[in-house]
C-alpha cells in the first residue's frame, strides 16, 4: 500500500461511523488489494519467467531451488500448500543452523537491527558453539526502536557500536516512515526524513574495526540498496550474506543477480520461516 492509498483509506474510514459498514468497507478494501498484488506478481513473473528461471540454477541446492519455485509459484497463486512444507522457525531466520557455522572471530552487521534482536540471538549462536562473541555493529534508523535497543546493550558481551541512521547506496537525506516497529521504512513521501550512507563509507571511519564476516540486511524494501552501498566491503572481504529477497516481486530476481554479479563466487541458498510470502532470506556463503 503506499502513501497516497493509505491515507485516502483513513480519511474514508474517519467517515464511516457505523461499525458494520466500517468492516465490509476493510473486508472488500483488503480484497481488492490482494487481487491486486496477485495480478502484479502473475504479470511480473509471466515477464521475467527466464530471469526467474535462472536465479533457481544459480541456487547451490536443490532444497533451495524447491523452496524458491515454490515461492514464485505462491506469489502468482495465493496457496497455501506452496509454502507450507518450506516454513522455518522464524528464531532461526537470517542465521540458519544448516548453513551458518559461527566462526573464531566475527564481525556481524546487523543492517535493520530492530531491537538488537538478530544480534544477541547469533552471539547466542556463537557462544553455544564455544566461540567468542561476536563484534556487532548495528543500524537501525527508527526512534523508537532505536530507544529499546540502547536498553538491550547490557545484553551484549561486547559492547556494540550502534548507528541511528539508514544504509542505502550512497549518502544523504531519505523521506522515512517511523513508528511500525519492524516495518518502518524508508519512503519518497514520508512522515519524516533520516541520514542515510553506504555501509563502505561507514566502516572506512571504523579503521579498527576488523573485516565483516557476516552481513545480515533486512530493510524493509530498500534491501537492493544497500548491497550497491556495500559493494567494495563485498569483492574485498567476501563476508557471508542473509538478506531479506520477500519485500518486493522484484527483489526475489533482482538481489540475486547483483550479489551474483558482485561476487560470482559465492554459494547461494534460499530458506523460508513464514506462512505467506514474507521472511524470505537469501544466504550467500
């Protein structure tokens, strides 16, 4: 839904002061957005059939390559049985046991960072595994959660270094949207604007910080971006990769074939941990 469509939707909904009348005008509201969403992914794929067609070769598993045709086919029909035998537990999202063994000395960037979330539950990871903690380095644009993860670094073993601001391909001022905990995100028409940079300018004024070994992103739709931004760390350093691909029809052929074009080496893997087409992460190993 964006901007406009919103708020045409509360002005009309302020209006209506009968409660039943309310309900069918958010029952059929609904419905005519996801037959709009169905249309759009049906058209996009039915476009891109070949592109789609070769992000699944480029998958490094056939479990991947399953779960990826599954979830084009859910997109372009709204069945539940493409993606019930693919779902995850949604803890694990981003640091999927099967594909991610904690290493001696991690650095992990935690771009989306909520509330400090992914972070502590991988030192978790990492300390169960007998590793050291990792050293973290958070972004995280939204006051609000911004707030409640300045009271979550008791938690952490190592003090994090914490940015609140927005990674995207380069540096300036971005129209934002606050307020949505998980799901606030960065809009062209938004309630507010933030600071945005590239996660390369950022670490070139982290000398000490040693190289990242593991990138988790997971922004809200500005995903693409932020890897342009993180080009050079990604040919440099080739740290390990879990990014969001579920935001858009686009992202699940696009963010692929840049990381792939960035870095053909890389193993990649796609895994699933929700019900509908959301949580969606690709690994690149």
């Amino acid at each position: 839904m964006n901007v406009f469509t919103y708020k045409a939707y509360v002005l009309t909904s302020s209006v209506l002061n009968d409660s039943k009348a309310l309900g069918a005008f958010v029952d059929a509201f609904k419905r005519r957005h996801a037959a709009d969403e169905l249309l759009r992914a049906q058209q996009f794929f039915g476009e891109n059939e070949e592109r789609a067609a070769r992000v699944a070769s480029l998958l490094a598993d056939e479990k991947s390559r399953e779960v990826y045709r599954s979830l084009v086919q859910y997109r372009c029909r709204r069945e539940r049985r493409f993606v019930n035998p693919h779902m995850q537990p949604k803890k694990t999202a981003y640091l999927d046991r099967d594909l991610i063994v904690p290493g001696e000395s991690e650095v992990f960037i935690d771009v989306g960072a909520f509330q400090g979330n992914s972070s502590l539950f991988f030192q978790d990871v990492c300390v169960s595994a007998g590793r050291p903690a990792p050293q973290c380095v958070l972004f995280e644009p939204d006051p609000f959660n911004y707030g409640r993860l300045q009271k979550n670094l008791p938690k952490f073993i190592k003090r994090p270094v914490c940015y609140q601001m927005g990674l995207w391909r380069e540096g300036g001022q971005l129209g934002f949207r606050p307020g949505a905990l998980s799901m606030s995100r960065i809009e062209s028409v938004g309630q507010g604007s933030i600071r945005v940079d590239s996660l390369d300018h950022v670490l070139e004024g982290l000398p000490e910080l040693p190289p990242p070994t593991y990138l988790k992103i997971d922004v809200e739709g500005a995903d693409l971006d932020v890897i342009y931004g993180a080009q050079g760390i990604i040919q440099a350093y080739r740290p390990r990769i879990a990014i969001a691909i579920y935001h858009t029809n686009e992202h699940m052929i696009e963010i692929p074939e840049a990381i792939h074009a960035m870095c053909p080496s890389y193993q990649l893997y796609i895994r699933h941990y929700s019900c509908m087409e959301g949580e969606t992460i690709l690994y690149c190993i």
